[in-house]
C-alpha cells in the first residue's frame, strides 16, 4: 500500500472525506455545482479540505465525462491591445459561467492542426476563435468530434457555427463621415498587406461611404501587419510618394499609432493639423494624450458577453441554427479630428498689471 503521508502526495477526495467525518459521496455532492447537500455537511467538508489543501482535479473528473468544462480559445497577435482586451474578456466571462479556458495562440500564419489536435484531447467543451486562422479548417474539425464552435470578426462557414462580428458597415460610415465632418474631401488609407477577412470588410465599408459622400480616395499604404511596426511602414509609404490628400483611415488603431508617430517625429507634416486621422477599435492607448484618436469604437466586453452567451446556447442545443451576432460600434471623437482650439492669454507676471509691460 502507497503511504498516505508521505511528503508531496496530493490530498484526495477519500483525505478530506475521512478528515471531515464523512462518507466520500458528499465531499463529491459539495464540489459538483447545484448538487444537493446539508449546510453543516457542506461546511466541514469545505474546512477539511482548505486544512489538507485539497482541490479538484477538474481534468480527472472530465476523463468519466464526454466532456470537460475546458474551452479552447484559438487566438493570435495577442500583441495587438484590442486582442488582448478580447481575451481578457473572454476569459472573464467564461470563469464566470463555470468553464475554465484553454489558451491556444497561434503563430501568424502557422496551421492549426496541432491546435484543434490539443482541444481534442483535452474534451473541450466548446471553442472560440478570434485569431486569422482558416476559419473552415477548425469548423470542419470541431464538426466532426461534436465541439461547439464561436468565431468572432471571421469568415461565416455554417449555419451551426455562431458568428460574431462588429457592425463593419456601420464602421465605415462612422469613419468616413468623421473625416467629411472634419473638412476632408480627399484621403488615403493605411493598413496591412497580410490578408484579413475583418480588415477587408472595413475598407470596402469606408469606401462605400466615401463614394457616397462623395469623398476621393487617392492612395492606399500598406505596411506587412496591422500593427505598429506596420504602421510606421505605411506611413513611410505615403511619405515617400505622399498623395495630395487632407485625411487618412488607419483599418485599426494599433497600425494608427506606428502610423502617427511616423508622421509626427519624420515629417514635416501634422495632425491634425495638416492631416486628420481616423481609425477603428478605440484601444486604450488611443486615449492617452499622445495619439487622442479618433476611433470607431468595438466594445470588447459585449463582443466577448456575445460570444459566451452563444457558446453555452451552442453546448446545451448544439445541432440548432445560430443566427450570425452582430455588434454595434460608435465613434468616440478626440483630437486626431480637431484642431485644439488656442487656450486664453497667459497671465501677466506676478506683481504687474495686465497693460503694463515689464521693464
């Protein structure tokens, strides 16, 4: 027999039980959601267990299950803030609700195989996907093994995947109408060669809305990635072969700062100044007084609420159609649109009166 004291063993189940005076049964009752047990049980139950250190090991328990309370979030360019707002979200929300998230990240274009391999052996109970990754690849896999599936701001591929995604027409029209409101008749846009199903849709949105303000779109700059680094690229883009134009749209704030910084310490050119500046996600860096950028706003906090929400519907009736979740934006105006009207006349120096020169 396996000595039961020795240093390093993890307290069991049948520890606390004996401990806490007990049959084994109701410690399980006490550690299982909604089941029932008498108040004093519950109470020595929980004091034995918090003497002996015991906690429950959610992964061995799922091993008698179909599945387990994991879910799989497949993400990548944690980097950028409004991803990392969105995880953040996600995980939040989901502890909440009782299920415990599994982080995948992803390499910028790397496979997923080995990703939905992992989510597989662990018995997710489901998965959310916010990263660029081939949307129908995963779906197909989660399909065939019965794992609920969420994609957020991605490609729709079936009827039982629930896709949420941000109002990107309305977005477009909330950018362009800023920089109409703000005097611009001519602009450029700014954002990333590496294809992105969510980035598409928010330029052919803003340039819609362009066309029917009748707003020109004279150039395009790209950097690699929608980031800073390719922003500073797009901005080094336009400044080398730099378009006549009175405003720009970055597709997303965080290319948005690479973009002004580049603009600002590089070139001869301001914003607002010489140029006004939109973008998209309001991120918390745009309202640090460096960048004060006007943004189209996706709240990630009801984007990830959305995406939960719709996983547990996905869990409980999983073969239902899950109508598409769509997410309103708004635009949060700041600096990058207006210029800073001039502030009152500095007060005369101490001791002289507001008509007396200094000597």
């Amino acid at each position: 027999m396996a000595d039961e004291t020795r240093p390093g063993r993890a307290p069991t189940a049948e520890d606390v039980a004996r401990l806490a005076g007990v049959h084994r049964s109701a410690v399980s009752r006490t550690f299982t959601p909604g089941a029932s047990v008498a108040p004093q049980t519950r109470e020595k139950v929980l004091e034995a267990a918090a003497t002996l250190g015991y906690r429950v090991n959610f992964l061995a328990r799922s091993l008698s299950h179909q599945r387990s309370n994991l879910v799989g979030l497949v993400v990548s360019d944690i980097d950028n803030p409004f991803r990392a707002q969105l995880l953040a979200e996600l995980g939040t929300s989901l502890v909440a609700s009782g299920y415990r998230p599994l982080l995948l990240p992803t390499e910028r274009g790397g496979k997923v195989a080995r990703h939905i391999d992992m989510m597989l052996h662990y018995n997710v109970a489901g998965a959310i996907v916010t990263d660029d990754a081939s949307p129908a690849e995963i779906a197909r896999q989660c399909a065939d093994h019965g794992v609920p599936l969420v994609l957020i701001n991605k490609r729709p591929v079936s009827d039982t995947v629930l896709n949420v995604s941000m109002d990107t027409e309305a977005a477009g029209e909330l950018a362009a109408r800023a920089l109409f409101d703000a005097g611009c008749r001519r602009v450029a846009l700014a954002s990333q060669r590496r294809s992105s199903h969510s980035i598409s849709l928010r330029r052919s949105a803003f340039w819609r809305a362009c066309e029917r303000l009748g707003i020109e779109i004279a150039g395009e700059y790209f950097g690699d990635l929608p980031n800073y680094q390719g922003g500073r690229a797009a901005a080094d883009a336009f400044l080398s072969d730099p378009a006549d134009v009175d405003g720009i749209y970055c597709a997303n704030d965080y290319l948005a700062l690479g973009f002004i910084d580049t603009i600002r310490h590089l070139s001869p050119l301001s914003i607002p100044g010489d140029l006004k500046l939109v973008a998209c996600d309001d991120i918390p860096e745009a309202g640090w007084l460096a960048y004060d950028l006007t943004t189209v706003r996706q709240d990630p906090v009801r984007t990830a609420d959305a995406a939960v929400n719709g996983l547990l519907a996905r869990i409980s009736e999983p073969d239902t159609v899950a109508p598409p979740v769509v997410v309103d934006v708004h635009l949060v105006e700041r600096g990058s649109t207006t210029l800073v009207p001039p502030g009152p006349p500095a007060p005369p120096p101490q001791g002289l009166k507001a008509d007396q020169p200094p000597s």
